[in-house]
C-alpha cells in the first residue's frame, strides 16, 4: 500500500537519497554514475541535480530508472 502522502517519485527520490547517502564520500565525489548529453555526472552532482527539480535533474531521474538504480 502506497504512503498518501508521498508520491511514488518523491519514494524513489528518497530512496536515492539514501542510496547515496550510504556510499563513501570519495565514491560521491569522485564515481561517474551517469552520462547524459555527453557530460559525465558523480553521484553529488545527479542529487543535487534531482533534488533541485531542474531539467536536467529530471533527465537523470529518467535514466536512474531506466538502469533500474532507483
């Protein structure tokens, strides 16, 4: 049963969050984790990028999904 009072795409934010949270610092920084319009992002920078709701967050957000990481 799904919590009503997040939606399912705040869940799986919040799930990355976590994710992230639980790597080492230097893997945050340092590990690409995604390429999108031909510039790589760590694993800060996609959070940031998500968690700021631009554009290109929600780009990153589609892949994350799509390489099944959240």
């Amino acid at each position: 049963m799904q919590n009503k009072g997040k939606s399912s795409k705040e869940e799986e934010i919040s799930k990355f969050k976590k994710i992230v949270a639980n790597l080492p610092e230097k893997i945050r920084n340092e590990d690409i984790i995604l390429v999108v319009n031909k510039s790589s992002y760590t694993w800060n920078a996609v959070l940031l990028e998500i968690t700021s709701k631009t554009p290109l967050g929600e780009k990153m957000f589609k892949k994350l999904k799509e390489l099944k990481i959240i």
